[in-house]
C-alpha cells in the first residue's frame, strides 16, 4: 500500500482545450458555476490498496456503473473554497487547512475514508497550475472557484459504507454570488420542513443537506426572497442557517453572535469574519439564538445588522425577513456598516490588498 507522501500526479493534458480567445470571452461574464475548466484531478482509494492513482485528466462525464453506490445511498460530501489572482499574477486560495479539516470531518461522518491534509491542497495546487489562465484577473472581483469532492463508487447494493471511492476536483471561473453584495437580500422562513436535525449530517457538508432544502428554497422564490431559513428540528424555535449559508446578528452593544448547534456546517468563512469582528474589539458569541430575539431585538432596535456568511457570496446583508405572519425589516447598511466593512477587509485579504496577518493565505502558483 502507498503512502500519501508517495503519490505522484500524472498529467492527461485536453487535447480539446478551449482556446485563449474562448478563455477570455467566458471571463468576461462568467457568472457562477456554469462554466468548467479544462482539466480535473482524480484520486481513488480502494478498502485494501488505500489512496492512489493520482491524476490530472481533462475535464468530462464521469462513467458510472448504475449500481454505484452513490446513486442509491448517497454516500458523497464536497467543499466549495476559491483561488484569487493578486496584483503580481500569483494565486492564493484561503485557509485550505480549514476545507481540508471539514472535508474530513464530512468524511467521518459519511463513513467514507479520510483525505489528508496535505493531498487535498496539492490537488487544488495541481489543478489550478495546469488551468491557471481560468484565474480572472486582478481587481475584478471575480475567482475560480475549487470544487472537490468524493464519492463512493463500489457497485454493490448492500447497504454497508463502500470499499470503493473516488475523489475529484473541478473549477469554475465565478463572478459575484449576488449581483450587487452589497445590496440586502430578502430571506424567507421556514416553520414546517427542516434542513437536518440533532445527531444527523448537517454538520456534514453532503449533498442530502442541500437537496433538503431545495424545496423550502422553491417556497422562498416563491414569496419573493433569495434564501430560505431553517430553524431547529426540535423546537422549531431556534436559529440554525440558510438554505448554504450561515447567519450573523449584531447587536447595538457591539455584540456579535452566531447561532451554534450540532446541525449547522461550521463554515470556514464565517470562522474568519468573526475572528476579524473580535479583533475589531466587539464581543464575538457563538450560542443559541431564538427567533424571538430576533424579531424582538429588531423591533426594539437593539439588533442593528443581520447578515448571511459563506464562501461564494462572503457578506451578504439581510434586509428582511419574511414569514406567513409576520415580517423583520432590518435596518439599511451603509459601506460604514460593520458587515460591510468586515467584507471589504476580508476579500482585502483574499485578494492581496490588505496584508495576511493571519496567515491565511496558501499560494498555489
């Protein structure tokens, strides 16, 4: 059996690569996630020869026996994180330990095997150096967005965890989650369905959580918002997150807190963004947080701001919340905001413009 250490990547270059000219016209509006790069890392593991066959292949259809293993008991996870091109052409991706840390916990979770940490960030490294002319150009806001992630694959109907699994990454060139991150989005809530419950796989970045709340998000189109809100599964009567998204409040005190439960995805953003309120000198809480608090404290102007945190959007700031019976008009932000202005230090960060004092960033080429 080889150890991680001894894996070495072959490269399968794309005969059919999209041409510069190609490269360049997608680029200039590349929205988010509807274009792929030209190549993909692939890296399987078998119960009794562990990690191997590590790959950079052009990037297409996977093939797939019909009994595989994922279709029929989904047994997959995956990560969302970005490259973003400096000033100097250099890329950086953002706390790769942190994704490659979840990425593993998702595993355990799963019953699918661990990647370690230092093969997971040298498939981004591989793959963003032979697509690297995919990374958008300094200062237009936009990143390429890393996609890894693993399934079981062993085609067998029993159900017991695989003995067979692949692992991938893919790309794709972003642009803003929202067409203007500054502007508020409307969030809808949701009293009857739930996203996952105590001792489930909501901690889990897995497929199932996201199909779960696919249909509460239709709801939320529905009556006019962007997102969706879970409370808890129990209750009903606590904060948990969006549809992929966690959720801030701030507090005219200067407190800022998040809601904490066994059933959230622990989100490296949000992580980051409260290490940076905290540093700021505001009161950071981590706890369980009513509706009521919400609906009260924004009523009362106690809660100033409420904001939603994740990898693609960063800061998004939450100017209403819907419900049947009820709505929270939270109040207008400004760039003054303390949501905004922890955003724009954050993808300062990200992008090279504000210096890394944390040592967050991992350059890839």
């Amino acid at each position: 059996m080889s150890t991680t250490t001894e894996l070495e990547f072959r490269i399968e270059r794309n005969s059919s690569a999209k041409s510069d000219a190609e490269v360049a016209e997608i680029l200039q509006n590349p929205g988010f996630g509807h274009y792929f790069t030209d190549h993909m890392v692939v890296i399987d593991w078998t119960k009794d020869g562990g990690w191997q066959d590590a790959r950079v292949v052009p990037y297409g259809p996977l093939m797939l026996n019909p009994a595989s293993a994922v279709l029929h008991y989904a047994q997959e996870i995956f990560e969302g994180m970005k490259a973003y091109r400096h000033a100097d052409g250099t890329v950086h991706t953002f706390r790769p330990d942190r994704n490659a840390a979840r990425f593993a916990g998702s595993a355990r979770r799963l019953a699918l095997p661990e990647l370690p940490e230092e093969l997971f960030i040298e498939s981004l490294r591989q793959l963003v150096e032979i697509d690297q002319r995919w990374v958008p150009e300094y200062g237009k806001d936009q990143s390429l967005y890393l996609r890894p992630f693993m399934i079981a694959n062993e085609d067998f109907l029993g159900v017991r965890a695989a003995e067979s699994v692949s692992y991938y990454v893919i790309a794709s060139p972003a642009g803003s989650y929202f067409q203007d991150p500054t502007q508020p989005v409307s969030i809808w809530l949701e009293r009857e369905l739930s996203r996952a419950g105590k001792g489930g796989t909501g901690a889990a970045k897995c497929g199932g959580n996201y199909a779960a709340s696919l249909l509460p998000q239709q709801t939320a189109y529905a009556n006019g918002c962007e997102q969706v809100l879970f409370l808890d599964a129990f209750e009903q009567k606590y904060l948990e997150e969006l549809g992929g998204m966690n959720i801030v409040l701030a507090f005219k005190d200067g407190t800022v807190a998040t809601p904490e439960s066994d059933s959230i995805l622990a989100s490296v953003t949000n992580e980051a963004i409260l290490e940076l309120v905290a540093e700021a000198g505001h009161k950071v809480e981590r706890r369980r947080i009513t509706l009521d608090e919400w609906r009260e404290g924004a009523a009362a102007g106690e809660i100033t701001e409420a904001f939603a945190v994740g990898t693609a959007a960063v800061i998004a700031p939450i100017g209403t919340l819907k419900a049947t019976d009820f709505v929270i008009e939270n109040p207008p932000v400004t760039l003054d905001s303390l949501s905004m202005r922890i955003r724009a230090q954050l993808t300062g960060i990200q992008n090279g413009e504000v210096p890394d004092t944390h040592g967050w960033l991992h350059q890839l080429v």
